[in-house]
C-alpha cells in the first residue's frame, strides 16, 4: 500500500511558473515587483493605483471551532483558488504568513496542504522575506526606546508600573512570560515589570496588516499607546522620537508578498496576527490587491468564525472599506465528532451518532454568518478516514438548513477536486446583493460592543467585568479611546471563554479580565478567561523531527 507523501515532498516535487508569469496573470509586470529570486516577489505599493483594474469578489474562508483533530481552512482557501480557475475565473488568494512559533510547536505551518498549497512552501513557513523578523526588531526598537527614555531622565515622567508595550520574539517561549529587566544596577536601566509576547500578538503586526500605505503606518505608530505619567496623562510612541527609525525597518515590509499556488494560480501572503489573541486577517494591502487585480478574491480569517471572521468584518472590513459577498465555512467530521464528546483516539472510527451530536456547532456558526447579512456555503473538507455516511449526514443537515454545501476534496486531488465547491461559491457570490452589515455601531459603548459579540456570537448568557476592567473601562472612556472597535482575546477551542467547553455551550459566563488599548492599530483589547498571549512549545515539539541534510535540503516540514 502507497504512502501519501508528505506536504513538503509535494511541494519540492512541483514545478512552479516564473513569478513573473504569475504576476502578469493579474496584469502585472517586473517593473510593479521587487523579485526574491523567481519564485516570490514584492509588489510595490503604488501599484494598487495604477494597476487597479476595478472591485472584484472577495470571499471569506473560515471555519467551524477549531480542534486538535484539524479542519484545514487554509488548504480549502487555497483548493478553492485552484477550483475557481479550474472552472476559468480569473481568481487570487490572500492568506495570512506563518508565524515560526506554531512552525516548531504543534499547530503547524500556514501554507496549506497535499496538493492544496502555496510555493515555495519551505520558504514560506520559513524566514519567507523577512517580515516577522522586521516587526519583531521595530517592536522591540520601541521597548529599548521607551527603556532608554526611563534611563536618561524620564522627561515625560512616564510611570514605568504603567508601560503595556511589550517586547516580543517569533516563537514559543513559555519562560519569557514574564520577566524583570533593567537589574545589575544604575547601568542597567531602571528596573521594572514586563514580559514578551509572540511576533503575531504584537501591536505592530497589526498595524502592519491595517495600514494603507507608510504615512499611514506611521501615523499608526506615533499614536501607540505606552502607558501614563504619574499624573495619570498618556504617553504615547511619538514621545520616544523613533517612529521614522521604526517605519524604516518597516519599509519592506508593508508590501505585500506574492507568490503561487501548486496549479499557478496567484497568491498574497502577508502579515498573521493570530486571531485569538490580535485580529487574524492578512493586510488590508494584500486583500485590496488581489481584489483589484482579480475577479474573485478568496481569503481567510483565522481560527473559528467566532474569532477571525467577526474581527474581518467589524475591524478589517471596516477600516479596509471592504464588502465580502459571502462566507465559505469549513467543517469536516473528525471535528464535529470531537465536539460531539468523541474522543480523539477514536476519530477514525465511524460514528454517525457523533457526528450528529457536533452538528449544534456548524449551526451557530451558520447562524452567525446569517448576522452579518451574507450567504454562507459550507465546505465539507474531507480527510480519508471520514466515513460516507457521515459525510451524507452533514450534507443533508445542510440542506435542511437551506445552505448549500459540498465536499472538499482540495488536500487529494487539489483543485480537481474543489470545483463542485467553486461553482456553489461562484452562484451564490452572484447572488449576493450587497447585504454586508457590521455587527455594532462602533460609537457604542465598550461594555455594549463587548456583550454584544459575548451574546450574539458565543451565545453567552452574561459578561462579567472584573474590578481591573471596570478600571481600565473609566481610564479608556476618560482618554476618549471609547469609541474604537474591540478585538476579542479569547481561546480558540471553544466558543465560550473556557476551552473545555465543546459543542455549543449555553449559560456560560464570558468573564472579562481586563481591557488593553492598542491605539496605533485602532482597537481596545478585551481580555478573557486565562487568555495569553505567549504561547509555550508541547512535551514533543515539531521541531523535534526537523532537520537539514548537507546539500540543504529541509525534512520533516509537515
């Protein structure tokens, strides 16, 4: 019996178009691109202006709670791609770039799968082009600013108790958490509190993924918000004078990267904030380019649609002037019998009545899809165990439901097998009458904005405040930074704020422990339950199975 080979052998054995050729697919030449060799490339900025070839249709991947059990939302964003222009759309996709945390963790790449990817797949999961690697040095340019202002006399009289601008490293590092620094004595620093935070939590990855061009970027960073004098005023990233130094180090990376799918379809991949701990979306710059350069824009939001699909819509959406005509959502069986009750050693085992008793959870999703006025069509993502009748049982509940759905074969047989998906995403998208609706009015109150996606898309029955927010609710209405958008911090494995709840929890409580401002990318940041924002590596991390032979060539990259 065969052996399916590994993404990585998949992808070393492809043989990919010049990326110039890839660009011309979206009328784009060599003098609109900075090359990376010849299989990946920058666009230039200016491009989006004159290269625009007018508004095409930007569809949104997400997908049902996520589990360890897997569903594959970015091989389906990328399957779709290949399945659209199988049926002769003139398509691209916009993904998010992989953080090397998760690379080396457990959770894997970002990059897609089997015969669903993006290339040079390596490369990508990688050090790619660098962007990580800039954000992480302006990040932390900042922190070392704000640590010398503190040392040479603190003429702004910032309170070091109250700096929240957090020094952050791309990868897993449990032990940095928290941290003291500045001791060994009057040389050091002054001592103080702080701690890192992934690469992809950071304010800066955010701002890179909202902002519209480098005026803008650094206008976002002059308003990051650093902490308060001892008289209780805000001090702010333009008070440490290195906002031109920061944008440098940022100049390349605002421009979003472009390479290919294994079929030669054209791919934006560019920026990855996670979406339970910051907004989860790709750039604003990479999304309105392949809306632009395209007729079909397919891109994806991260983890469930409780997390980066309402953040998409009510934060990206909003500040990018973007307008989705529908929702694909990916669910698969291994996932809805995990959320069932099944547990995960017994996956592959056929269970009907599992996978029946998952079901509630698709259908709050669908649910929620509906509140924001959009069509969703449901993608069955099929793994090889997955059983038929399991497989019909989710297809028939859809159709009960009135939402068209059809298996996702994208991993197997790439976009071969997507095409039934893209016909059904390619009706109902013509259908959609411009019906996009953001779920609240961000002049609403904090408390209003958060209960309203507590209730509305958890399902939660309350939102407690904890004394430390309601605090930081009077400090954020008295600096008048109330009326930003909020960006949940909440677990991704349940839709409540507690990851031991599967399925679709009722009655829960949604407990808020505090409230942060993150100013410069334009939203407060409510955070939930036990919530970090610094992930740790497992007891047998990925990287424990990775290695590099004489001639370079990398082995155990999923």
């Amino acid at each position: 019996m065969s052996t399916f080979p590994s993404d990585i052998e998949i992808a070393g054995n492809a043989n990919p178009e010049p990326i110039l050729a890839i660009a011309a697919k979206l009328g784009l030449d060599e003098s609109d691109l900075e090359l990376y060799g010849t299989g990946k490339a920058k666009v230039k900025l200016d491009t989006l202006k004159k290269k625009s070839r007018g508004t095409g249709k930007l569809v949104l991947v997400s997908a049902l709670t996520p589990t360890s059990a897997g569903a594959g939302k970015t091989t389906a964003t990328i399957g779709l791609t290949q399945g659209l222009a199988r049926l002769g759309e003139n398509v691209c996709c916009a993904v998010r770039e992989p953080s090397l945390g998760p690379i080396f963790g457990i959770k894997g790449g970002a990059a897609g799968g089997g015969y669903s990817q993006i290339i040079p797949m390596e490369d990508i999961n990688l050090h790619f082009t660098g962007d990580m690697h800039a954000i992480t040095a302006a990040n932390n340019l900042l922190c070392a600013a704000i640590d010398n202002h503190l040392h040479w006399g603190n003429k702004s009289r910032l309170d070091p108790r109250t700096v929240s601008f957090r020094r952050v490293m791309d990868m897993n590092d449990r032990s940095l958490r928290d941290t003291i620094i500045g001791l060994g004595g009057r040389t050091q620093g002054v001592p103080r509190e702080t701690g890192f935070d992934i690469t992809a939590a950071s304010e800066i990855m955010a701002i890179l993924a909202l902002a519209s061009d480098l005026a803008d970027l650094k206008k976002r960073i002059d308003r990051i918000f650093i902490g308060l004098t001892y008289d209780r005023e805000e001090v702010l990233a333009k008070d440490m004078d290195v906002t031109g130094a920061m944008a440098m180090l940022l100049k390349d990376a605002i421009k979003p990267n472009l390479v290919q799918t294994l079929e030669g379809n054209p791919a934006f991949v560019h920026c990855g904030p996670f979406a339970n701990i910051a907004h989860g979306c790709n750039s604003i710059l990479a999304t309105k380019m392949a809306v632009s350069f395209a007729d079909w824009a397919i891109t994806e939001a991260g983890f469930g649609f409780d997390l980066g699909a309402e953040k998409f819509f009510d934060i990206k959406c909003q500040y990018g002037d973007l307008c989705p005509s529908v929702v694909v959502l990916v669910v698969t069986c291994r996932a809805l019998k995990m959320h069932g009750g099944v547990k995960k050693k017994n996956l592959s085992i056929p269970n009907v009545v599992g996978v029946a008793a998952g079901l509630p959870n698709m259908e709050k999703h669908i649910e929620n899809i509906a509140k924001f006025g959009l069509p969703a069509v449901i993608c069955v993502n099929r793994f090889a165990q997955d059983d038929q009748a399991e497989l019909d049982l989710v297809l028939e509940r859809c159709k009960e439901l009135g939402v068209a759905a059809a298996i996702g074969d994208g991993f197997i047989n790439g976009g071969q097998g997507m095409e039934e998906l893209a016909a059904l995403v390619v009706d109902t998208a013509k259908e959609c009458k411009d019906t996009f609706k953001p779920l609240y009015d961000w002049n609403d109150t904090v408390e209003n904005k958060i209960e309203i996606i507590a209730k509305e898309i958890y399902g939660a029955e309350h939102i407690d405040f904890t004394s430390l927010a309601k605090k930081d609710l009077k400090m954020i209405k008295r600096l008048g930074y109330d009326k930003l958008p909020v960006c949940i911090a909440k677990t991704q494995k349940s839709l409540s704020d507690n990851p031991r709840l599967l399925g679709r929890p009722k009655d829960f409580v949604v407990t808020v422990r505090e409230i942060e401002i993150s100013a410069g990318a334009g939203f407060l940041v409510p955070i939930t339950g036990s919530i970090m924002r610094m992930p740790g590596l497992p007891s047998e991390p990925a990287a424990a199975n990775m290695n590099v032979d004489e001639d370079g060539k990398v082995t155990g990259l999923f």
